[in-house]
C-alpha cells in the first residue's frame, strides 16, 4: 500500500513539474517558486522510497552527508558508570 502511494505522489508531483510548474501565473502566485519546490522536495522522497536516487542529478540538493565520527575500534565497548 505505501509503494503505490509512493508511486502515486512521484506520479503527480513529477506531472505537476512538468506541465503546471513552468506556467507564468504572476498574479495567481504571490510566492513564486514556493510551491514548486514543495512539489521537487516531495518528489524526490517519493521516488527515494522507490529506491531511485534522483538527487545525483541535481547539483544544488545536497545527498545526506556522512556522520564525522570515527568508527569504533573492534573489541571495545561503551561503558556508562552511574554514580
């Protein structure tokens, strides 16, 4: 049931992208662009779910970044003493 929702939401979004997002609507849209990137953001989650990474394409969206934490060596483990 959530893949064929996924599906649905990439579907439209990425039809509202193509068709309804390029159209000039200056005096229908006080914030330009808002609602396009609403649309691009959902759209990319959508088809993330789906197992397809579109965001290598696109340059100005950053991938999530790797944690900066040093890995933890094999046979050591963390030790909380409560006093």
């Amino acid at each position: 049931m959530k893949r064929k929702l996924a599906w649905i939401g990439a579907i439209l979004s990425g039809l509202y992208l193509l068709i309804i997002g390029p159209l000039p609507f200056p005096v229908m849209d006080p914030l330009p662009f808002i609602d396009e990137v609403v649309a691009l953001g959902f759209f990319l989650k959508c088809t993330s779910y789906l197992g397809y990474d579109l965001r290598k394409w696109l340059p100005f969206i950053g991938k999530k970044g790797k944690s900066n934490t040093a890995p933890r060596p094999a046979g050591k483990k963390d030790v909380t003493i409560d006093v």
